[in-house]
C-alpha cells in the first residue's frame, strides 16, 4: 500500500486548460473518491494518476516516489474500468490470472492469489465460465478481483456501476466498501454519483470545471458545504437556495426576494440588506402551525417518508416529511424551516459565510 499526492496538478488538451492546478492528499489505505459533473475532470485526473494521461504541470506521487514520466505498468496499481474490459474468449480464472501470467508470475503462486481473490468475491463457482455466462454484477466482480490478484499499492476505479441497474449498484456499493475494509489497499474511485460519494467514502474530492471545490469526510460536506456549488450537489434532492436579502435586528430573519420571511438564527455584523442566498435541505423542513404558509403544489409519497413541493410567493420549495402528509396540491399547509440547520452564502461569490 502507499499513499497518493497531487501536487499542483494541470492537464491542457492543446490551448484548453482542463484541470488547473489540483491539489489532493491521499493518505495510505485511504478509499478517497473523486465526484463532480461530467466534464469536471475527475477522470481525466484518475488516468493521469494511471500514467494513461500525461501531465501537461506539477507531479503525481505515489509512496515515494514522482510518478509523472513511469509507465502505468510500473506504477504498481490496479484499475477497475466502467465496461469491465474483460478478455470474451477467457475464463473467469485466466482473466483474473492475466497480469500475473504476462509477469512470468509461478503457477502455484498465480493459483494461489486466483483462488483467494475468487474467496472474497463468491467467484469460486464460477471460475471456468466465460464472461457471455456471467451477469453484469458477475462481470464487475471479476473485473475487482483481476485487481485483486495484482495485490497493487492503489486501486483505482473508474465509475464502475455506472452500467448496473439501481438496485445491484446498491448491493455493489456495499462489496467494494467491505472489499476496501478488508484489503486496506489505498482505492481512488470515481463517480458522478454523490450518493455513491456518501455512502462509501472516507474523503470525498468535489470538483467543478478542472478544480477542487471542497475535500472533506462525507458529513463534513453535507453539514458544512463551502460554496453554492457543492451544497447543490452534495444530498439528494438537492438543497433548496432562495434568493433574498438578512434584515438583522434584535431577531435576524431572512427577505426572500419571491416574498416571505425565513428565520435565522444568527446575522454577520453590519449585514443589514446583505444581498444572500438562503439555503435549505428538503429534510429540514417540518410542519408547524407557526410556520411559513405555503401552497402545495405536488405531493409524492415513497412510504417511508413523503416528498412535498410546495410554492411561498412564486419560490418553489422541495420539503421531506417522514410524517403522511394528506394534503393535496392547491391546498394550503404550514412549514418551518429548521433555523439551527440554515445555510447562507454570499449572492455574489457564492462562499458560504453562516
């Protein structure tokens, strides 16, 4: 294992810049993901770290030693793609085994890491079929396990459930994070899923158009977003932004230019007329007969929880109540945004400020 450092990284195609000056610490057994946008340049980054890319600026670590002009197959790490890559007119046990045969690897020991490998994964059944014989969750473990047998210092994944159905990401998403627990091999993963993010992260790398946004553990990004940017795109429904103005005083609130008053707990000094975003998550609403009154305009039950949006003036609103909700839409229902759970970001930079 080892740990991964990006120095003031740069990639330019041509006279276009596409990451600009990345600075990410991976530390050793650390599973750190990279999530954004498509077009952001998390994978562009993953494969400069693979040695797939070439650096157009600064250095790529990996342990000891600068990685930028090593040839990927020296670089002593191991990729998972998003199309499995799977030799067809292989087995399970001569895909997983290639490397190590290309390496002149001994029979014995190639057997023994296959077999092992095969252990963690629930593959030993399936050793002798070809990759047509196998599912797509089949197909991606064998794809993690053809890492496995590298025993690599990093892996590196490449938004491998993109092309699973939903409910097999989510049973996949649990194998690779106990996969991780188990190996502590230091794993870079990339995603543009941000609940993929959340759910198995230790540290998650948010990026926007060639640069890091906000770094930090998962919880860390929800409860304390840096800018509009990854409070947007960190939780799921998204948070809702009203735009408005603080009126402090002796209780501060907020003017929301759609019309309303929003509570706050607390202004910066002197922010009186203070252009602001106010930022709230859909799970922090709840209904109270003191609260904001608020047309319904669609109501859409999951069971355990029901999803509301609802209109305050013309500012559309989306709330999550775990009660049941019986109102319908054109009816009108009380809701309170939580004060001690309120975001504010600055109009103009966008960077949070309370």
């Amino acid at each position: 294992m080892a740990s991964v450092e990006i120095r003031d990284v740069r990639k330019a195609f041509g006279s276009t810049q596409v990451i600009h000056g990345v600075n990410i610490e991976i530390e050793d057994g650390e599973f750190v993901i990279l999530v954004g946008p498509s077009g952001c340049g998390k994978s562009t980054l993953l494969r400069m770290i693979a040695g797939l890319e070439n650096i157009s600026g600064g250095e790529v670590r990996i342990g000891d030693r600068v990685v930028n002009d090593v040839p990927p197959k020296e670089r002593d790490i191991a990729m998972v793609f998003q199309n499995y890559a799977l030799y067809p007119h292989m087995t399970v046990a001569d895909n997983m085994a290639f490397s190590m045969k290309l390496r002149n690897a001994p029979k014995p020991e190639i057997e023994q890491r296959v077999s092992k490998a095969a252990g963690i994964l629930g593959l030993e059944k399936l050793l002798d079929r070809y990759p047509r014989q196998l599912s797509g969750g089949q197909r991606q473990r064998v794809a993690m396990g053809r890492a496995i047998v590298r025993d690599p210092q990093v892996f590196l994944f490449d938004e491998p459930l993109s092309n699973l159905d939903a409910k097999l990401r989510v049973q996949m998403r649990t194998e690779i994070k106990e996969l991780h627990q188990r190996l502590k091999t230091t794993t870079v993963y990339v995603t543009h899923d941000q609940i993929e993010a959340m759910t198995m992260a230790d540290k998650i790398v948010v990026m926007h158009d060639g640069i890091v946004e906000q770094m930090g553990a998962p919880l860390e990004l929800y409860d304390r977003p840096a800018n509009l940017f990854v409070a947007g795109f960190i939780g799921s429904p998204s948070m809702n932004f009203v735009k408005g103005k603080i009126r402090a005083g002796a209780q501060p609130s907020f003017e929301a230019d759609t019309g309303g008053v929003y509570p706050l707990n607390t202004a910066p000094a002197g922010s009186d007329g203070m252009p602001v975003v106010y930022g709230i998550r859909p799970e922090h609403f709840q209904l109270a007969d003191n609260g904001l009154s608020a047309e319904v305009v669609v109501v859409e039950p999951t069971g355990s929880e029901t999803q509301v949006v609802a209109k305050i003036g013309t500012q559309e609103l989306v709330c999550i109540f775990r009660e049941r909700i019986t109102a319908k839409p054109g009816e009108t229902i009380r809701i309170a945004p939580d004060p001690n759970l309120v975001h504010v970001f600055d109009a103009q930079s966008g960077a949070r400020i309370s």
